[in-house]
C-alpha cells in the first residue's frame, strides 16, 4: 500500500527525526489507512495524508504506560510524617485512558485514599501511579484495581481506597449511545476493607 500514488507528501524518516518526532513504521501508516478506508474515506485525500502518523503518535501517548512499571513513583517515601496518622485523600484527579474492547476513550476522574503505616509519599506520585496504568489500553474495573493494588504492595499502607468514576466512548459515542452516563468502580484493601467505620470515614472523605 506504501506504493500506491497519492502518499507523495509523506516526510521521510529522516525528516521525522531532524523535527524530533518519532518515525512511524510504514506498516503501522498502511493500517491506518486501511482503517480510514474501510470507514468510508479516502486515506488519499488532502486532509488525511498526514492523518496515519499523527494518529500512530497519538497512540504511543495514549498507551505511554506500557513503557513504564507505575510502582517506580512509589520508591521515594517519607517516614517523618510529624506525628500524622490520619487518612490522606487526593480527591477527583481527571484522566484518560482507552477501553481494550473498542479502543475508545475513557475519560474521568479517580480518588486515591490511603491510611499510612509510618510513611507517606509525595502526593502527586498517587496521581502518577494512577496515569500509569490509564495509559494503556483498560476496563474500568481493573484499572481500580491496578491503582489500589500497587499502592497496597508498595506503600504497605493499612488501607487504600480507590474510586473511579467515568465515561466510556463506546456507550456515549456509538452502540446504545447514551451520553452523560457514568460508571463508578471501587476497591477497598485493608482496613478500608475490613472495619466498617474506617470505610464510611473514606468514602465521606472521597465524597461519597
Ligand atoms: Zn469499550
């Protein structure tokens, strides 16, 4: 498909990498253009020749987390935490990730919680965990549980608590096309888990 007529404004590699971006393999351009096809447009066309490495760039950021083990930003923690043995709550950080089963985007936000045993980590570093495992190709229910489950191993705090509530492309955009619906997943470890009263202290705190 690279030598059929119409792609001759494709830069070359070595453009790509002198402008500091990425190559894009040709196979990888051809199967977008395949896709753009096989929706009904011509890959061809002005606007579009460029389409197929913009949308490959697109994807190695939306799917970032591969290159990464999100439990890195958890290594630096602090132990002097001056006598503070409560919950602490990062509440409604947004993200993006993609759905596996339609690639479509899933946007929301998340509330990380947990009660530390000794020591605390910077706070955005929760976030970061978070975006990690949403920059991969996801359902909702384990990405919950990815974020809950790396801060439990790697922080052994005595709870964390993680909600998730967002909005999948695939139910707004197409199939029963409902917009404005969301979806809500949990997971609770710990104490959290285990003492009604330290889960309904969590939630109040996350909002809800
Ligand atoms: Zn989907």
């Amino acid at each position: 498909m690279t030598d059929l007529p119409g792609y001759g404004h494709d830069h070359g590699d070595d453009e790509d990498t002198a402008r500091g971006k990425v190559p894009v393999p040709p196979h990888v351009q051809d199967a977008i253009r395949t896709l753009i096809e096989w929706a009904g447009d011509d890959p061809a066309r002005e606007g579009l020749i460029d389409t197929p490495k913009r949308v490959a760039r697109a994807w190695l950021e939306y799917c970032q987390g591969y290159a990464e083990d999100p439990s890195i930003h958890l290594t630096r923690t602090f132990s002097e935490v001056g006598g503070y043995d409560e919950i602490v709550v990062l509440r409604d950080i947004p993200f993006q990730s993609h759905c596996e089963h339609h690639m479509a985007p899933i946007t929301g936000k998340a509330s990380i919680a947990y009660l530390p045993q000794n020591r605390v980590v910077g706070i955005s570093k929760l976030a970061r965990v978070l975006h990690g495992y949403a920059r991969r190709l996801q359902i909702q229910e384990r990405l919950t549980a990815e974020v809950a489950q790396c801060i439990w191993d790697h922080l052994h705090p005595q709870g964390v608590a993680v909600v998730i509530e967002a909005q999948h492309g695939c139910m707004t955009g197409r199939g029963v096309r409902t917009p404005g619906v969301g979806m809500v997943t949990s997971r609770l470890l710990g104490c959290f888990l285990a003492d009604p009263r330290s889960r309904k202290e969590v939630m109040s705190l996350m909002g809800y």
